[in-house]
C-alpha cells in the first residue's frame, strides 16, 4: 500500500494449480454505491522468468474499506475472487530540498517575469515601432510593475494559505487508531474506545457498528513485557457504544500490552491498542471455552526452539525456515504431537480455523492476529466476496498441521504464539476440546 491517498498500491499475485494466463485487477469500495460501478481493469504483467507470478497497480483514491478485484483466466476457465484491504494515509509526503529549491527559484522567475510583462505592454504597448518611450510611460510602466508585483504576491500568499489549509486537513485524516484507554476494578477489565459511538469519526472510512469475526465482537491479546513471559487471547462483550468488558481469568501481576483487534461494518478493521497494569493477589475466574493462555519462558532465558512442550505434554513444532528475511512471504506450518511423539486426533476448529496465529515483535512495533486463510478480517473477505451467513467455518477434517501466510514487515526479534484444538479423547465427536498454545521465537534479517 502507498503511504499517502490518493496512491498507487502494487500487486502482487502468485498461482498455484491450474497454469492461469492472465490476471486483471480492479479497486473499488467494498460497500456502496460506488463497488456496483468498478472501474476497467488493469492488466496485470506475468513474469518472465516464473509464468505463476504477476505483478501490477492500481489507484487507491480515497481514504476506507477497499476491496482488489482480480479477474482470472486460465486453462481451468474464469473466476473472480477480491482481497479486502483498508485504505488509509498514514503519512505526509515532504518536497525534497533538491526539487523544491529549483522549484522556488523557478517560482521568484516567473512572478518578476509577469510583472514585467505588465510594465512593458504599459509602457510601450501604444507606441509606434521604434519610438523612444517618453518619461511619463516610463513612469507608468514602473509603477505598473510595481503593482504588479504587490497583486502577484497577494496571489502568491492566498495560494500558500490555501495549500497550508488543504495539507492540515489532510494531516488530520492520516489514519490513527482510536484512542484506547484499560482501567481494572477487581478482576474486571474495561477498555473503554474513544470515538466507535461518533459517525462523523468514520464517515470517510468506516461505520460505527461493529461485526462479528469468527464469532466474537473483539480479539483482544493481552502479553506481558518486557519479558513477553504470559500471554492470553480474551474476548470481552461490547456495550454497543465505547466499552468492552470481561472478567479476567488469573494472570500473573505485572505490565501487559492489549492488541484489540476489531472489525467495522464496512470491513474495515483495527487493531487498538492499550496497556494494563495486573496487581499482585488478583483473584480471576476460570478461563473461558474460546479463550486461550500461555506461560512461556521469558525472553531474556535464550530463544526458544523449533519445538515447545505444552503444560499437558503435547508438543507443537514449528517447521522453521533456516533463514527469516523482512518482507518476504512465507506459509509457516505448525503440527501438533501427542506426548508420545505421534500425530494428535480428533483435531477440532478453533473459532471456526484449524488455527489462529499472533505475530508480536519483542518491541512492541508490530502485532498481526492471523489464520490459514490470511491475515486479512474474515467478515471483510466475505464482504469482499459477496458471501452471505455468518463466519466462514473450516471446510474439511482437521488435521494436526496448521499454515499461516504471512510476512515480516521489519527485522528484529519476534514471538509467535499459535493456537489450535483437539478433543479431550480420542474419539470422534468428543464435544469437549482442549486450546493449545504454542509459542515460538524469531529471528528476522
């Protein structure tokens, strides 16, 4: 995505299967008036040195819920799919000093030039060819120019007080997340979100009203720093207005960070964010069905291996990479092991994914809450791609092998937590299941 709106965004697509031959690529609003009239598509370039890859842009020209429409032919015929993506400026492009400097020299030329234009059509625009110019429209000429000059200027500074205006405005549309403040009374968690009951707040991106995503109103990860050492994937209630709430279950005390991810009626997501101080001697309730906890060892004990051993003796092992570079795509794959070593059954969808993945940099910098499909928000794909009911539920048997699609966006240190479920037993159909969370660390060049 570009930094600024209107921008263009490059594409990038690879095939798998079926040889596709072509690809056309279209933006347009998820919701609306203006996603019934797409644009014409753009082509998309093939590769040619790998025919499963393309690449291409397209303008993303206003600020919200936007959705990539691919057109696709090949040798299996057509089809159309869109990926959901949230358009925001998040930036101000400054003029570089070696443009700008030529450029106001430019400017200073122009603006004496035009003043002397006036002077001279004054001063000698009447006269016959080759007669000298008398004292009196000389005099005229030079104060022609000189007023000229003072209208120019005016000109000049009504059109940097416009440009001043018109870049003010639209640094106060560069995209922020709503302000986010965590208070706790006993066990009791508020996080309370400025401005989700303010319409005006989201009239060029988002509606107030919240939707569901895999069957829960908020995502809310709470990790523990600096040592990243308990971690915890909650799912407070929503007031309808600003507040979401839950009773927390027990924690160990000290300073976590909130990442709250929601998801707007147009599709729209964000992630708040917040900090929350747990005291010693909190007395919490159980851990809830869909809720899931980890208690790995700190940060500063070393990084933890490919392989991490569960509370109950299970064992989760990453299929790690030998080598992880920043912004470079990936699909990690996670299986999950009885304690003896063999495959887990009677694997169970984990609010409605074989899995669901939180990508945290040891700073703080980056968090991504991901699932096999991707990290985009399930209600926006299905927005996206006109798919009617509730949340998209795993299609098939769960195996004990989960992917994830993802990609680093910075170098530096990360810890990956992943979740997934299996029944009690071993037998199928058992209603009652276990959440597993395994936690791993990275290291990206």
């Amino acid at each position: 995505m570009p930094n600024v709106i209107p921008g263009v965004a490059n594409v990038e697509v690879r095939s798998t299967g079926a040889v596709v031959s072509a690809v056309k690529i279209t933006p347009l609003p998820i919701v609306g008036e203006a996603s019934k009239h797409p644009p014409t598509p753009d082509a998309m370039k093939v590769s040619a040195v790998d025919p499963a890859y393309f690449t291409g842009g397209v303008w993303m020209m206003g600020s919200g819920s936007w959705q990539v429409r691919l057109d696709i032919s090949g040798v299996a015929g057509q089809a159309t799919a869109s990926v959901p993506v949230p358009a925001v400026a998040i930036a101000t492009l400054q003029m570089k000093r070696d443009l700008g400097i030529p450029l106001a020299i430019l400017g200073i030329f122009l603006v004496i030039s035009m003043a002397g234009v006036v002077g001279a059509a004054v001063r000698e625009a009447r006269l016959p060819p080759g007669e000298a110019v008398p004292p009196r429209l000389r005099r005229r000429g030079l104060a022609a120019m000189a007023g000229s000059l003072v209208f120019l200027g005016i000109l000049v500074w009504g059109g940097a007080k416009w440009w001043n205006a018109e870049a003010a405005s639209y640094s106060a549309d560069i995209y922020r997340s709503p302000a986010a403040q965590a208070s706790l009374k006993g066990n009791m968690l508020t996080l309370k979100v400025d401005g989700l009951e303010d319409d005006n707040r989201w009239s060029d991106r988002s509606s107030a009203a919240l939707i569901l995503d895999h069957g829960k109103i908020i995502h809310l990860y709470a990790i523990r720093q600096p040592e990243m050492d308990a971690a915890f994937h909650l799912h407070p209630e929503f007031d309808g207005r600003k507040h979401f709430r839950l009773a927390l279950p027990e924690m160990p005390p000290g300073d976590y960070l909130l990442y709250g991810d929601i998801v707007h009626a147009n599709g729209f997501p964000e992630t708040l964010v917040a900090t929350l101080s747990v005291p010693a001697g909190m007395v919490g309730t159980a851990l809830a069905a869909d809720d899931a906890s980890a208690l790995p060892p700190p940060l500063s004990q070393g990084q933890l291996g490919n392989s991490y051993k569960l509370p109950d003796g299970y064992i989760m092992v990453w299929d790690h990479p030998t080598v992880l570079t920043a912004n470079s795509p990936y699909s990690f794959r996670f299986r999950l092991l009885k304690p003896d070593g063999t495959p887990a059954t009677n694997m169970q969808p984990y609010l409605g994914m074989a899995g669901h993945a939180a990508f945290a940099k040891t700073d703080g910098s980056v968090f991504a809450h991901t699932h096999p499909d991707g990290s985009a928000a399930m209600p926006a794909v299905m927005l996206a791609n006109g798919m009617d009911g509730g949340m998209d539920m795993a299609t098939g048997p769960i195996t004990n092998m989960v992917e994830f699609p993802y990609g680093f966006p910075k170098p530096g240190a990360y810890r990956i937590f992943i979740q997934m479920k299996h029944g009690i037993s071993d037998q199928a159909g058992d209603p009652t299941g276990v959440v597993e969370t395994g936690v791993f660390d990275a290291t990206v060049q």
